[in-house]
C-alpha cells in the first residue's frame, strides 16, 4: 500500500510494532504522568494497583479490543465505521459526537503540549538547576503570559500538521517508533537514578505500601474506575482510528486489547517509580498531582539531587513526548473521518482540522481557567458520550457476538470467548451510564455540570441533524445496515 | 531503607510481574506471531484467518443465524478460510490434517 492515503488507497501501518507503538503513544499522555502516580499513592497505594488493575482487566481490555475490531471491521474513520453498522441517516451523527469531542478534547490539550514542550526546552537549558531559581514563581510568571502559551500552542498544532500530512506510515508510525520507546527509556533512567537515592524507599512506600481499608472504599474503586476508562483511551475513536489501518492479516485483541490497555499502564507505574523516590529523597518538598508536581514539586528537587540537570532533561523530554504523541493520535482522528467523508485530500483536511483546533484553542491557552473548565467538562461527559457511543454502537447495534466472530477472533494472536459479549453489551454501557450520573450528582448545579449536560444534550442532537440532512435521503447501501441481530 | 517492608517489597514485585510481565508477554508474543506470519506469507500468497476453534464458533453461528444481515460476510470469511486451509501447506495455527479434511464449506 502507499504511504500517502488516497480516496481509493487506503493507508496500513507498516510493521506491527509501528501499530502498537501507535497505541500506546496515543493512551499514554499527561495523565499518566502527572496524575496517575499521585493518585495511586493517596488511594491506598498497592489496594488502588488491585483496583486498578481488576478494572482494566474487566473492562479495558475487552473494551479496547472492541474498537479496534470495529475499526478493521469497517477499515474507516470513525463516521464510516458508524455507517457501516447502522446504515445511512441520522445515526451516523453519533460519529460525529465522536468527532466533536475529540476536536473539542484536543484544542485543550494543544496548550497542555505545549507547557511540557516549554520545560522540556528549558530543561535543555539547564534553567532549574541555575542559581536562584524557584519553581513556583517560574510556573505562575508563565501562566500568566498568554501570548507565550498561544505561540507554543501555535508550534504544537504547527509540528502536528506537519507530521499529519506525510500520512499514517511516513508521518505517525515513523515518530511513535521513536518517540515511544525514547520515553519508556527516559522513565527507566529517571527511575534508576531515583532509586539509588538516599531517603527513596520513603516514596516507593508511599506509592507501594498497600492499605487494604481502602478497598473497602467506594471512591477508591470510582477513582480506579475513572483511571483505567481515562487512561486507555476506551471509545474516544482513536483506538478505532489507528485499528482501521491494521493489515489484512493483523491481530486484534492480543496488541490492540491486552498489550494496550496493560502496556499503557505500565507507563503510569513507570512513572511512579521515576517520580516518587526522587521527591522524597529531598525534604520538604511534598508530593502532589497535575502541574504542581511536574512544574512545582518536581522543579524543586531537581537542583538537590546529583546530575538533577540531566535527570530533568530526561523528565521533561519524556514527559512532552507523551503528551505530543498523544496529541498526534487524537487529531488524527479527526484527518481520518473528514478526509474520507469530504472531497478535501489528506493535506487540506489536515490543514483544516489543526487550523480549526487552533483556533477553538486560543481561549484554553489564553487562561489556564478555561482549559480547567473544558477540561473538567469534558472529563467527566463528553468523552464519556464518545464511549456510549462507540461501545453502545457496538454492544446493541452491530451485537459484540457478530463483531467478535467477524473481526476479533479473525488472525487473532488470542481467542476471545463468549465471556466477551456481555462485557461488551451490559458491563462498559452501564458504567459509563453510572460515572456520567455520579459526576452529575456529584457537581449538581455547578457551571460545570451545567456544560457536561450542555455537551451531552446538544453534541448528539448536532449529529443526528447533520447526518439527516447531510445522508438522510441518500437511501440504504447493500449490506451497510447491521441492526436487528441480538447477542 | 526503614520504610520498605516486606508487604511494600511484595506489592512491589507483584505490580512490575503484573503489568510489565504481562505487557511483555503480549508484546513478545505478538512480534513472535508476525514474525511467523511474514514467514508462511513468504512461501504462499494466502494465510488462513481462523484458529479452530474460532472457525468451529462462526460455522456453528452461521447455522444458526441464516437470516442475519450480515450471514453472507460471515460465509464469506468461513469458506476463504477452509479455501486457504486446503490449498496451502504452511499454516498459522494449529490446524491437524484430520481437521482440515473434516472441513466443508457453508
């Protein structure tokens, strides 16, 4: 097949370890990073791995596995993948709440990519380990310069469009090949150096050290819930994305499934060994989540540990590659769907998506209050919508069983038993139901929830009309429509 | 070194054979496999798609759904199958020859 995607070429990966790489550089992001180590040390540290791990098991993986098989089941981006199941119509739009939500989810992460890229350069620059430097007033003078964030943000979606447009082969698979295991690399060395510190097994203790009452707990178990759904990616329609340019012969459940969901965890748990020993090997400095531990907590034990100038480098070089290839990935699921929806070629498409994500990011990188906002927003409903969507299509429309018989057990490194269509059908729907409506209880009547019911009302009427007027009387293709069958 | 104790040592090593033991395991397994795979295309055009146990499950999934909208894909993939699987030599699973003979197409 050729590198560049062509209306009637369809782009593949060209090794399976490009694919796979594509996987895990597009589930491993900043959450990883800077969020799940301190969440699993202030959750009961071990008793949460348990949690955690139960709960990617039960549901992450066949999750995963679903969408990448319905990817190379319909061999389409996200609204073809939907049309290949529920036929032409107003259906279809579900893909397109797919695909509003990714836009949305990636015109808040651009500035995100952008912080880490800014530290990453100033780390090269040895700037926090330089005399008289402090972390917290570095942070806050950067935060506030919004044009400094919006220049960063423009190079993020600048170097993605740039990528993008050299195609699946040539652009993606050719920078996750690299960036990924240069990552997993960085973390182990970071891990290596802090564990050799004095004062280190204080912060394997606190990440490590199990506390079983916390699973007891039922906001152990929802936070555990939260990080395997989160974390994975689970029904965003980038798995479904990278698993339709999987070759004729490709696994689905052994790469796309297991290797996924467990390897993309392991990051986390990587991360938890890099992060925390260094932390507590240098006192007072206390341990913390989201931009007060990279930015602030991590900052300030860099200049007190020996070779802390290269070990930040390591860090943050680590840390921005996480975050650019998840960024990557994400807007790539949008070039997919629209380019092939659209009479635009692969370049013009890409060219539009990241123009259009830059400009609906400017708010986000202009106040950090906007992005926590569309970020909380989005967290807690809009992409949990993009899961019922996808895994919904799937468990009651297409049926798990038909989906499991056709395309995941098909050239299968694994067999995928019956266990898997109920999992599929009843288990991920339900909880993805129950997080939407614990958030909104839990927010009730906050601006917040008054945007989370905002997105889940109007994303899906957006759709359905769209696609009504766009489809809706262009009648039925032969063998498109899938429904009716029942598992 | 006071605070590593046997219980944090144990969680420890639980969690490095549990994530990076597995996630190893999968990603060994899966190269290995297309290693494989890439070698029997070497020698023949076509490979066959499904495990015998995968094949037994949509044959019997065909018979008894003759009227789904998708019965006539599901044929499809079941009869290339059991085409390549007598055609060629080199399989990818684990197919006996007493098996590939007990074949027919649906």
């Amino acid at each position: 097949m050729g590198d560049v995607p062509t209306k009637t070429a369809r782009a593949e990966w060209g090794s399976r370890f490009g694919f796979l790489m594509a996987m895990i550089g597009a589930m491993v992001g900043a959450g990883n990073i800077w969020r799940f180590p301190y969440v699993m040390g202030n959750n009961g540290g071990g008793a949460f791995v348990l949690a955690f791990l139960t709960l990617l098991v039960v549901l992450a993986v066949p999750g995963l596995m679903a969408e990448v098989a319905l990817g190379r089941y319909a061999n389409k981006g996200v609204i073809g993948a939907f049309r290949a199941v529920v036929g032409r119509g107003g259906l279809v739009g579900l893909g397109v709440v797919v695909l509003l939500v990714n836009i949305a989810l990636m015109s808040y992460y651009s500035p995100v990519v952008g912080w880490t890229l800014y530290y990453a350069v100033h780390s090269l620059l040895f700037t926090f380990t330089s005399s008289g430097f402090q972390a917290e007033p570095f942070m806050n003078e950067f935060f506030a310069s919004s044009l400094l964030v919006i220049a960063l943000h423009t190079i993020v979606m600048g170097s993605i469009a740039a990528i993008l447009v050299l195609g699946i082969r040539r652009g993606v698979e050719r920078i996750v090949v690299y960036a990924v295991p240069a990552l997993v690399l960085s973390l182990v060395v970071m891990a290596i150096r802090g564990l050799t510190l004095p004062g280190a097994s204080e912060g394997l203790a606190f990440a490590f050290g199990i506390q079983w009452e916390y699973l007891a707990r039922s906001d152990t178990w929802i936070t555990a819930l939260g990080q395997a759904l989160f974390s994975t990616g689970l029904g965003w329609g980038i798995a479904l994305t990278v698993g339709s340019y999987l070759r004729e012969y490709d696994d689905v459940p052994l790469g796309g499934g297991l290797f996924t969901a467990i390897g993309e965890s392991s990051v986390g748990i990587l991360a938890a060994l890099a992060i925390f020993p260094i932390v507590f090997a240098v006192e007072g400095v206390e341990p913390d989540a989201g931009a007060g531990l990279a930015f602030v907590s991590l900052v300030q034990v860099f200049p007190e540990i020996p070779l802390g100038g290269i070990v930040a480098i390591l860090f943050f070089l680590g840390f921005f590659l996480a975050t650019f290839t998840s960024g990557l990935l994400i807007t790539e699921v949008s070039v997919t769907t629209l380019s092939e929806e659209t009479r635009f070629d692969r370049t013009q498409t890409t060219l539009g998506v990241c123009g259009a994500i830059w400009l609906l990011g400017l708010p986000s990188a202009y106040s950090v209050d906007i992005l926590d906002y569309l970020d909380f927003v989005f967290g807690n409903w809009g992409l949990p919508l993009a899961t019922i969507s996808i895994i919904g299509v799937i468990g009651w429309v297409m049926g798990p069983q038909r989906l499991r018989l056709l395309s995941v057990n098909r050239n299968a490194g694994i067999h995928v038993g019956r266990w898997w269509d109920p999992v599929i059908k009843y288990v991920i729907p339900s909880v993805m139901v129950f997080i939407v409506a614990y958030f909104a209880y839990d927010n009730f009547g906050t601006p917040e929830m008054i945007g989370g019911m905002f997105v889940l009302v109007v994303f899906p009427i957006i759709g359905y009309a769209l696609m009504s007027v766009l489809e809706g009387r262009g009648g039925q293709p032969e063998g498109a429509e899938v429904s009716g069958g029942d598992d | 070194m006071a605070a590593l104790t046997p219980e944090v040592l144990g969680m420890l090593a639980f969690t490095l054979l549990a994530f990076y033991g597995v996630a190893g395991w999968a990603l060994v397994r899966t190269l290995r496999q297309e290693s494989r795979k890439v070698e029997i295309l070497r020698h023949q055009d076509r490979m066959e798609t499904y495990s015998p146990a995968a094949l037994a499950e949509l044959r019997d999934w065909i018979e008894t759904n003759p009227d789904d909208p998708l019965v006539d894909r599901a044929r499809r993939q079941h009869n290339e199958c059991v085409t390549v699987l007598r055609q060629t030599d080199n399989h990818f699973y684990d197919w006996s020859d007493a098996e590939i003979d007990r074949l027919e197409r649906v």
